[in-house]
C-alpha cells in the first residue's frame, strides 16, 4: 500500500504544520511565491508517501488531499474533509463553537 498527496498551493499559507508532522520528510516549502504571498508547501519526495494522513489533518487551510494506493486503484481518504477545526462532524451534526446572537 502507498500513498499519494496532492496540495493545493493556492490555499497553502505555508505554516510548515504539515512538513514538521510527516513522519517521512515527504514535504518541503517552496522558494517561489503563491498568489497570496506565502512559500507554499509541495511533495518533495512523493515517494515516500505511506498516506498516513498526518499533514492532511494538521493543515488548517485544507490544503492537501491524500490518497491510499492499493492494486492500481486509486482510494481517496476522508481526511481533507474532516481536518478543520470547528468542521469535525459526528452523525451528521457539526461540532464547533456554539454561535451566539448578537444583541
Ligand atoms: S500522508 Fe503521511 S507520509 Fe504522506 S506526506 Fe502526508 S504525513 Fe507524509
Ligand atoms: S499545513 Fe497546509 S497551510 Fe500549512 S504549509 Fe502545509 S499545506 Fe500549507
């Protein structure tokens, strides 16, 4: 089994949250500015990858996307899409801070 990840470099604002937390120095900032004006993140050594999923749930602009390769088949991983804080759900219902009304 592999793994495979894709960044998006125009939502990356290049915490270095997901270099420091790949167990296999997948990652990497790069030296050219993205739109925003952030050293975005990239897959260095996408080969590397076991798709743990670790820098997917550490990204807080849900930036990367990763995949488990199995027999040629291609398996996306739900990691992206649960990984914001305050965007967790449980059965269906957001968990997050509580929005209060303004007087
Ligand atoms: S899925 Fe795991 S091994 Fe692959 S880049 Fe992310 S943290 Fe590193
Ligand atoms: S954690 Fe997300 S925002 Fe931070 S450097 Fe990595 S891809 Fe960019």
């Amino acid at each position: 089994m592999k793994g495979k990840i894709a960044i998006n470099k125009e939502l990356c604002k290049g915490c270095t949250y997901c270099v420091t937390s790949c167990p296999r120095g997948v990652i990497a900032i790069e030296k050219q500015f993205n739109k925003m004006g952030y050293f975005p993140a990239a897959p260095k050594h996408p080969d590397k990858c076991t798709g743990c999923a670790f820098c997917a749930q550490m990204c807080p602009e849900l930036a990367i996307e990763v995949w488990i390769t199995d027999n040629n088949k291609d398996e996306k991983r739900t990691a992206r899409a649960t990984s914001a804080p305050g965007r967790v759900s449980k059965g269906g219902r957001a968990v997050g801070k509580k929005r209060t009304k303004r007087a």
